[in-house]
C-alpha cells in the first residue's frame, strides 16, 4: 500500500462552504473503507490536504474525482506519491 498526499487548493470558498457537508461525508466513507490515512484543513484558508492509501496514483485519480469539491470546482487538486518516514507510533488498523 502506498500514501499519496492531495492537497485540495481553495479554488471558490463560497462553494467551499456549501459543499463543505457533502465533502466530508465523502471522506468519512472513504475512511470507512480504509482509504484516508489523515486528512484536514489549513488554517490559513489556503485549502487542505488528504493522505489516501492506494495501491496506485489511478486509483487515487479516481477516488478524487469523486469528491464533491473537485467535482463542483470548490477546490483543485494535486497527487503526489508520499514516501513517509515517522517515528510516531500509529495505531495498527489490522486489529
């Protein structure tokens, strides 16, 4: 499993704001379904940025295609393939 790094640039904070519910009912799902390693805000409004876990930058082509900012061009995007490297200890999801 890789990480990719998908930072969701402000595009239009009006539609931000309105799709801001549908966007993170999007997350929560794919959270759900083991997709979002982190996710959040900036708090300078400059956008945000999600961690997926995918086998593939395709794959997370396709699951951002899907989110409801990107689809009503609330934010842009860009993916890049993340090599982490922490020393935090994190919590084993297999359990």
């Amino acid at each position: 499993m890789k990480h990719f790094a998908v930072f969701l640039p402000m595009l239009d904070a009006a539609k931000s704001q309105q799709y801001r519910a549908e966007h993170l009912e999007y997350l929560a799902k794919r959270r759900s379904e083991g997709k979002i390693f982190a996710n959040g805000r900036f708090v300078d409004g400059a956008g945000g940025l999600v961690i997926y876990m995918a086998d593939s930058q395709d794959e997370v082509q396709d699951i951002v295609n899907q989110d409801p900012y990107v689809i009503q061009q609330a934010r842009g995007y860009e993916i890049h393939e993340w090599d982490i490297v922490t020393e935090a200890v994190l919590p084993d999801k297999s359990k």
